[in-house]
C-alpha cells in the first residue's frame, strides 16, 4: 500500500457528470496549490488554484490547450487536489 502524502488534500475519479459535480467540494477546501488531472483519453494537466479557486492565469497543456477547458470536459479520470505555497517574492539586501 502507497503510504498517504501530507499535501493531498482531495482525491479520487472524475465522475461520469464531469468534475463540475465536485467544484464546490475543492472550493471548500481553500487549498492554494494545483489541482492534477489524469485522463487515459486527454492525457493529464496542472491546474492552479488560489483559495479554492482556479487562478486567473494558467500554463497551456504541450498541444497549446487551456487546463481548465480540458478539466472541465473529461468524463472520466482521476484528480489529485495538491496543496503548496505560492513562490513567496524574495528581497535581496
């Protein structure tokens, strides 16, 4: 058995409805950190979150395609709601 990792904080499969079912479940969480897809059809993804929230801007997946309209697509898959601090701005004096 995988041992649990501390900084998961929400897991588990896409549902047939689509992730838009459990938004307000990883909203809830608060977490600031990336939200990871694996899709055996879409290939996986990395979705930035700030406070529960999908941040405003994203990295484009390797075929130039937008995370979040990949995410909100899949019908099957698993999630794995990660939890990080943001890079913190680092003064030099």
């Amino acid at each position: 058995m995988k041992p649990m990792r501390d900084d998961i904080v929400l897991e588990g499969a896409i549902p047939p409805g689509g992730i838009v079912e459990l938004l307000a479940d990883i909203e809830a969480t608060c977490a600031t950190g990336v939200l990871r897809f694996e899709s055996a059809t879409e290939g996986s993804g990395v979705i930035a979150l700030v406070r529960g929230q999908f941040a405003e801007d994203q990295a484009v997946d390797k075929r130039q395609r937008d995370p979040v309209e990949v995410l909100l697509t899949l019908r099957e898959g698993r999630f794995f709601l990660q939890q990080q601090l943001p890079p913190l701005p680092v003064s030099s004096g």
